[in-house]
C-alpha cells in the first residue's frame, strides 16, 4: 500500500535536512532559503499540450528541493548533491551560456538566463539541490528542478511573481535555452497543483478544472527501467510533424482542425502527418472525458479511454517500445475494467501509470516481478505515489512548520 501521510511528510523533511546539512558542509555558511517543487504523471493527453490542447496530470510527493544564500558578489555557485556532489559556476555579469560537460546544469542556467531576459535584478548567490524524481522515468525531474529554483529565487529576491508565471519562465529555459521544444505541462502542473486533485489543462487558455480523484483508486506508477531522453530524440520531430499537420488545414495549431476535416483530407495527406494529427485529435476528446469520470469516479469508463489511449500512443503517435508494451499487457491482465493503465509522459521508455482498486497493487506488483524484465534485465520499479500540491518557497525558519 501507499505510505501514509506522515510517512510522505517525514520523506520530505528528511530530504530537506539532508539538502542543508550539504549545504553547510560544501559552502561553509547555512543557507537562509528553500524551495521545493514536485514531479508529476499525466493521467492522460499525451503530446496535446503543444498543440493547445488538453492534458489532466497531477503532481506527486517525489520533489525537487533547492536551498540558497545571497553572495555580496556576482557569483553563482551550484552545488548538485545528486550528482555526486557536482558543482557548476558562472557571472552574472557574463552572457549565460550552456555548459557543454553538465546537462543538468543547463535547466538551473536557463533558469537564470531567462529571469534575467525577464527584467528580474538577481544578486549573486550559493546553491545546493536535491531531489528523489527517478531520472529518465517521465516523471518531470527537469520541470520540478526548473519550478524549484525559480520559486527559490523569488523568494530570495523578494519577487511577487505568482506560480502561474513561474510555469512559464521555466517552459522558456526548457525551450530557447535547453532546447526541448515542450509544452507548459509539466511546469504548470509543478507549479500549481491541488493536493489529491488532477487538473484538466486547456493549454490554450491556461485555465484549469481541478478533479477530486476517486479514493477507491489507487495511483501506480510503475518504472519500466528503459530510459528515455527527449533532447535530440524524437520529440522535437513529433511536434514538427503535428505543426506540419495543423499547416495543412492553414491552422496555427491542431486545437483548430476538427476531426470531420481530418478525415476528409486523409487521402490528401502523408500517412506518418496524419496518424500525428489523428492522436492528437482524438487524444483531445479523451482527455475531457477522463475528467469527467474521475468526477464521476466511473471506473469502467476509466478503464476505457487509458486503454484507447495507450492504443492511441502506440499505434498513431509511434511513441510506446516494446517493454511499455509488455507492462500495459501485464497490468491489464489483473485489473481489467476495475482501473486503467496507459503509458505516460514522452514516450521512448520512461514510465506505465495504471488506476486501479487498492487490493489489487500487490497481485500487479507480483506479476511485473514474475513476468517483466527490461531490456537491461532489470526488474520494474513501482511507485505508489500520493497526489500533492505545487511548490513552495520559504526562509528556512518556516521549513520545519511543514503539515
């Protein structure tokens, strides 16, 4: 079962202490803020978001966590626990520029780079970072670091930016600065969740309906051990052919091309650009309905749309490999319309996320172990994650007032 909410609280207190003992140790002075941001899964609407469409993720108790101290000078000092204690430093006098040896640099440098381009007057500061978002898994490591420090440097700064805005500072580090050409999902989530809520995104409007998830249903997630990369993958190339989809019709986006037109036009159109268009269309319409049966806790129609979803994914967006494959076969065996389960995130490897009743976890996590091995021959990873809200920041005489 999952852990209980003490247990989860206690996780983060602990990772936190860990963050500021670190902190003290390598740059000799305690730190005087923190912030910490979550990763989050998306329940459905895969690849809609940069097409203006609709996506329904919630954040989970797995965060980013991110403590600093203001410097007198115009130094940045990063200190990555994870990483093995990595470090990485630069001017604020100087053009920010990609460090070319430490991919995780880059997100904190975006960072930097764009509240700079924002007007933002940063100081000169030393900073630690921690965080328990498996790696490579979809999880959305990369927004909730992005969301962490940005949320860390307000606070410092005395900024009244709102969370909202937060999302979107690190959406354009993400985009101009890392160069994954990703939607506001995963940092709008990060910034804004609703604890024990999904939120049905219209990424057009930015505007979201929170959803109360049943609590007969279990959230699962479940690693599959085949890590993916969305830099210099595929990513990039599903979002240039949905662009060229949606330019077909003489649209900016697919959000304005109906399914009516799609079809119609399918004789006149590169298969490949239409099986894109025809997921992203079709992904739309289930995504709005998942919310709808979440508020209406109707799990068979649950099981439905992430099962058509997945096929979806698999079939028109080309995105699920095999060992995906073989989990979602896995699952659905033991759950059948009791829950549903799909692959979530990217695509490319990363992650399964199944619904499903609570007595039922430990009969799915017995057939993962005796019937799935990734490629590597590693066993699956499952996480039982509780649904948590968005991030925060505070001076750290607040930290310890976490409830």
């Amino acid at each position: 079962m999952a852990t209980s909410p003490p247990q989860r609280i206690q996780r983060l207190i602990d990772m936190q202490a860990q963050l500021l003992a670190q902190f003290q140790a390598h740059f000799g002075a305690p730190a005087t803020h923190e912030a910490h941001a979550p990763g989050r899964v998306n329940l459905i609407g895969e690849h809609t978001d940069y097409n203006d469409g609709f996506v329904l993720p919630c954040a989970i108790d797995f965060f980013t966590s991110v403590a600093l101290r203001a410097r007198t000078d115009r130094q940045v000092n990063i200190l990555a626990v994870n990483a093995g204690n990595a470090t990485d430093c630069f001017s604020l006098d100087s053009l920010i520029t990609p460090n070319p040896n430490k991919a995780w640099a880059n997100y904190v440098r975006g960072v930097f780079n764009v509240l700079q381009q924002a007007g933002v007057l940063l100081q000169g500061l030393d900073m630690a970072i921690v965080g328990n978002i498996p790696q490579g898994t979809g999880l959305s490591s990369s927004a909730s670091l992005e969301v962490a420090v940005i949320a860390a440097l307000c606070a410092l700064h005395g900024s009244e930016a709102s969370p909202e805005q937060w999302a979107h500072w690190a959406q354009q580090s993400e985009n101009h600065f890392v160069g994954t050409q990703c939607g506001i999902m995963d940092m709008w989530i990060s910034a804004t969740a609703h604890a024990n809520c999904a939120s049905l995104l219209d990424c057009r409007h930015l505007t979201s309906q929170h959803c109360h998830m049943p609590e007969r249903l279990q959230l699962v997630i479940i690693n599959s051990k085949v890590e993916r990369g969305l830099v210099g993958s595929e990513y990039n190339q599903r979002r240039q052919q949905c662009e060229q989809a949606a330019k077909h019709f003489g649209q900016s986006s697919l959000r304005d091309v109906s399914m009516v037109d799609l079809l119609s036009a399918e004789a006149n159109m590169d298969p490949v650009v239409f099986a894109r268009a025809h997921h992203i269309l079709t992904e739309n319409q289930r995504t709005q309905s998942m919310a709808q049966a979440l508020m209406a806790d109707d799990v068979v129609a649950i099981s439905n749309l992430m099962a058509q979803s997945h096929a979806s994914m698999r079939d028109d967006f080309a995105i699920t490999v095999p060992a995906i494959d073989h989990i979602v076969e896995i699952i659905n065996g033991v759950v059948g319309l009791q829950g549903g389960v799909r692959m979530t995130g990217g695509g490319f490897g990363g992650c399964v996320v199944a619904l499903m009743p609570h007595r039922l976890v430990g009969v799915c996590q017995k057939a993962l172990a005796d019937n799935y091995r990734a490629p590597s021959g590693a066993l699956a990873e499952v996480y039982l994650p509780a649904i948590g809200a968005g991030a925060s920041a505070r001076e750290l005489e607040q930290v310890s007032a976490l409830t």
